[in-house]
C-alpha cells in the first residue's frame, strides 16, 4: 500500500548498472513507497526494453498520477542507457546538474547528467549517479555545504571534495570491483571459504596490513590472501576478509592522503551507501586514526528530490 498517495510529488528513479530503484516521493522529498528489481540499464537495449522497466516497477503510480513529474538519476543516462547524457563538468552546484537534464526518447522522463572531473593533467575521471547522491547529502547534512569529503563505498567508490555548495573534484576507486574479480577469477579465490559470517579480525589485519606495509605494493601484498591459506597462517573462513581489508586499506591510503592535499584534513567526512559497507569503511578508518566518519544511508531520494526542485519540476 501507498501511504499518502494523493500527496505524490515526484517518481524518482535510481537507475543503476544492475539495478533499478523507484521511490514515490511527496512534499519535502518524504519516501512514501520504494521498490527496486534487477532491471539495470546494463540489462536492457532499446527504448521499448527501457519503456517496459519503468511501467514494471512504477506503471500503477504513473497511472495513479497521470502528471506525476519523474526523474531519473545514474547508468540510465549513459551510452548505454536510455539516452546519452553529457556529463556536467567540475565543479558543478545542483542548479548546474539541474541545467544539463535531457528527456529520454518518447517518454516524459528527466535524467540527471553524470560528472566529469578533467584538470587536464591526469586522466579523466567521470561518475553517474553519484553526484545524485552528493546532492542529497548536502540537503539531510547542511554541515557537509561548506567544505566536506563525501566518500560512497561500492564496486567503484568515489572520494568527493564538497566546497560552497560545489562538487569540486573527485577520484574513483575500483575496490568493489577488484575485490569480486579477484575472488571469483583469479587463483587468490580458490583456498576461499564460503563463510557468510564477517571475520572482522581478517579485515582488520589487511587495513593494517595496507597502512603500514602499502609501500611493498598492492600488487605483492593481495598475493599474501593466497599465501596466509596455503601455509596455513590463516584459515580459508578469514582469506576473503583479509583481501578485502587489503584493498580498502590501500583505497584509505590514497583517499585520505588525497582528501588532506584538499585542505580538506579537518573537515568533515561522510560515508553514503549501504550500512553494511559503510560500517566496515568506518572500521577501516579507526584503523587509519581518521575522526569518526557521519554515517548517511542511501541519499539518492533525497538528492533527485532537490534537483527536481532546482529544475522547476515541482509544484510544493
């Protein structure tokens, strides 16, 4: 059931890779009813296929609210979505994302540009979705406006550098991603236990690991969750969580190191995402010395909410 359902003010969409988040949202960007399923854009081609996703998972509310504003954030406005959105460049307020939203093909639907931060130095880097969520951040943590860091965990994570309001720059790390690839396609996987229980002593010996002995390289340490099992040092159960206390160590190392070269060393820093995973970045942290990260859940409703706002979408 749909609480408050005549007082929906916008569909909004978090359309990822492999997933597709739908939220009713009514005044002040409340939640009134969520779903989500595993029709990512990644998943389908063509305007009939993307057409058939949102009646999916949001045809009853559409029907409901005939002119029921909707938008869109994330994969869905990439080259391989629904329709190629430019990226907005850095640094960018939600009034500049707002300005750069497209319509997808034959449907009345608003989607988000993605990022690109280029200095023209070092190589692009580019983000979709994410800047949705910074967006929403700014608006549940007013603290975070003025000068943050805003790291969201996940297959690619990004380290934010929040200033006035703006998304100045970001970096993207593939820990998330790294992690799976090695577990499942490289020869570190095969001593691997099938444990669903966290071994958080595991993962805090390979933060430990990566902070103190990084120097060595990623690359010869990550060999070391194959090693610990062979000899073993350490038990299949713990390997999993070792490799991937490694890798988010050596994502901390950078970040941080990162972040302090902002200036941004005593502002604050949040962590956006899962709660899973955040925990276990906060854990990371502590292990780095690094001030008790503020702990946000997903911020995307939120964010869409605010530049559905910014883009005059919205009549509350």
């Amino acid at each position: 059931m749909v609480s408050n359902a005549n007082t929906a003010s916008l569909l909004a969409l978090d359309w990822g890779s492999t997933s597709l988040r739908a939220f009713l949202l009514g005044p002040g960007g409340k939640v009134l009813a969520e779903r989500s399923n595993g029709k990512g854009a990644s998943t389908l081609s063509g305007a009939t296929a993307f057409t058939a996703a949102l009646d999916g998972i949001a045809g009853d509310w559409l029907a409901a609210h005939r002119r029921l504003p909707v938008l869109a954030c994330g994969m869905i406005g990439s080259q391989h979505g629904w329709r190629d959105v430019p990226y907005a460049a850095c640094p960018a307020n939600a009034s500049a994302l707002a300005a750069g939203m497209l319509a997808s093909p034959g449907a009345e639907i608003s989607i988000v540009p993605g990022m690109l931060y280029d200095d023209g130095a070092l190589p692009p880097d580019v983000m979709r979705g994410e800047e949705t969520q910074v967006v929403g951040a700014l608006q549940l943590q007013p603290a975070l406006r003025d000068s943050s860091c805003i790291v969201m965990p996940g297959t690619h994570s990004k380290w934010a550098q929040v200033n006035d309001g703006r998304l100045m720059r970001f970096a993207t790390h593939m820990t998330g991603e790294l992690f799976a690839v090695l577990r499942t396609h490289s020869v570190l996987g095969r001593l691997m236990g099938n444990s669903e229980t966290f071994a958080e002593h595991a993962f805090v010996a390979g933060v430990e690991a990566a902070r103190d002995y990084g120097h060595l390289g990623m690359s010869h340490q990550i060999f070391a969750a194959r090693t610990l099992g062979v000899t073993g040092r350490a038990p299949a159960s713990d390997l999993a969580d070792y490799l991937s206390g490694l890798l988010v160590g050596h994502e901390l190392r950078a970040g941080l190191a990162w972040r302090d070269a902002a200036g941004l060393a005593s502002a604050p820093l949040a962590l956006v995402g899962s709660q899973v995973l955040c925990r276990r970045y906060a854990l990371a942290l502590q292990c780095f010395h690094a001030a008790a990260p503020l702990l946000l859940d997903n911020t995307a409703p939120a964010g869409l909410y605010h530049l559905a706002r910014a883009a005059g979408m919205l009549k509350d």
